[in-house]
C-alpha cells in the first residue's frame, strides 16, 4: 500500500506554511539566533526549517484530545523506563538541521543536558493532522523523520476521521507503510513493544470510521476554509 498522495498542486506547501494564522513565518535567522530566539519562553511554538522560523498556534480540541491520548497511553506503558514521552513541547533536530515540534515524541537516547531545547535520538515521532499542516507532515517531514537513525516509526493521524498512517523501518532497515482503520491497532516500538488500538487512540473523540467525500473534505479553521490543496476565504458575513 503507498503512502496517501501528496496535495496538489506541487507547491501546496509553500501555501500551506503561509496562507493561514495556524503556520507563520516569523523570518530567517541562522540555527544559533533560532535557538536564542525560541528559547522555551514563548507561548508560541516554533519551527526551523529552511533557514526560516516559523511560528506554530493552537490546534483544535480533537487534535489536541488525540495526541494526550497517544501520549498518555505510551507514558503508561513505561513508567520506569529510560524512554522520555513528551507531548507538544519536544523538539526534534533533523541530519538536515530542521528542528520541529512533532505532537508526540519517544526519545529513548542519552539523555541530553538540561538546558538543551532540542531532541535528536527519537524513536517513535507522532503527528496529528490538520488542514494548514497536512502537506508538510505527508511530505517534508516524512523525508526528514527518516533520515534520522535511531527513528523506528512515524505515525501520522487522521483527525476528522479514524485513520492512522503508520511508517516503520523492519528488521533490515527498509521503511514500510500501512493504513489502519476501524477496529485496528497500530504496533508500538518503544517505550515497550506493545500496541494501541484505535479506540484508544480516539478515545472521547468524536470522529466518524470512514473518510468523508472528497467534495465534503472541508474544515473550518479560523478566518477561511480549508480543502484538500486549497484555501478559499470565508466572506464576512459567512456563517
């Protein structure tokens, strides 16, 4: 099975880095005044990629409800492990120097220094969807996540509908895909080998089980509406 298609057209991620309060771009900087700038004390998150800061906002309450789901029931798995699981708030230093906040990170490396802001020895990297994001975290990010060693799977979740699209590398290193929906459960590789089911996942999250249409692929955010590739604004007096 492949993984689902990028947007189109192909410069989607440009527009979706840039048309909507959810992923501003704050300027470029070099990696040293990006990590002087976003020193933790913001209440923004931000990324750096490309040479450029971008600034990341809150996220919808069903995005934010399933990535607790995620990381508590890893957290839960392991309590005395040496495994961190960290929500929303760890970033992770890619070989080509991007850093991103994913929602949910298991680093089961060394453990780096205190004041250090950054994570490079992921194992298990979690997105939640959204219509601003889903370009880049289909694409770019897929492409960078890999390239880092000691990660063994990405997970990238559905949230308007149950569906998690799971990325691991098997036993001879070659990266493998499948889509799991319904009543599935999706393989966990650390803190502990183990599984979540969907259920946990989507627990106190009311999705449907099955893809809406593709004409009804339309999401709400703040100021306009989102499709698939698209941004079309919301006219003032829209309801």
């Amino acid at each position: 099975m492949t993984s689902p298609a990028p947007l189109e057209p192909d410069d989607a991620r440009d527009l979706d880095r840039n048309a909507n309060d959810e992923v501003m771009p704050v300027g470029e900087m070099t990696f040293a005044e990006y990590l002087v700038f976003d020193d933790g004390s913001r209440e923004r998150r931000y990324e750096y990629v490309g040479g450029v800061v971008y600034g990341m906002s809150y996220s919808t309450l069903a995005h934010g409800a399933i990535a607790a789901n995620v990381a508590f029931r890893l957290t839960a798995s392991a309590p005395d492990g040496n495994c961190f699981v960290l929500s929303n708030s760890a970033r992770v230093l890619t070989p080509r120097g991007s850093t991103y906040v994913p929602d949910v990170v298991v680093d089961c490396g060394p453990q780096p220094p205190a004041v250090s802001l950054y994570r490079e020895h992921p194992c298990l990297l979690v997105e939640v969807l959204s219509p601003s994001t889903r370009q880049v975290d289909l694409t770019d990010k897929l492409e960078e996540y890999r390239e880092i060693e000691t990660l063994q799977a990405y997970w990238i979740i559905e949230s308007t509908w149950r569906c998690v699209y799971r990325h691991w590398r098997d036993v001879g290193g070659a990266w493998r895909y499948e889509e799991i929906v319904g009543d599935g459960a999706v393989p966990v590789p650390c803190p502990v080998a183990t599984s979540l089911t969907l259920d946990q996942i989507y627990q106190r999250v009311d999705v449907p089980r099955e893809p809406p249409p593709p004409h009804l692929r339309r999401v709400r955010e703040v100021g306009a509406e989102y499709a698939v590739g698209e941004v079309v604004p919301v006219s003032a007096d829209a309801g």
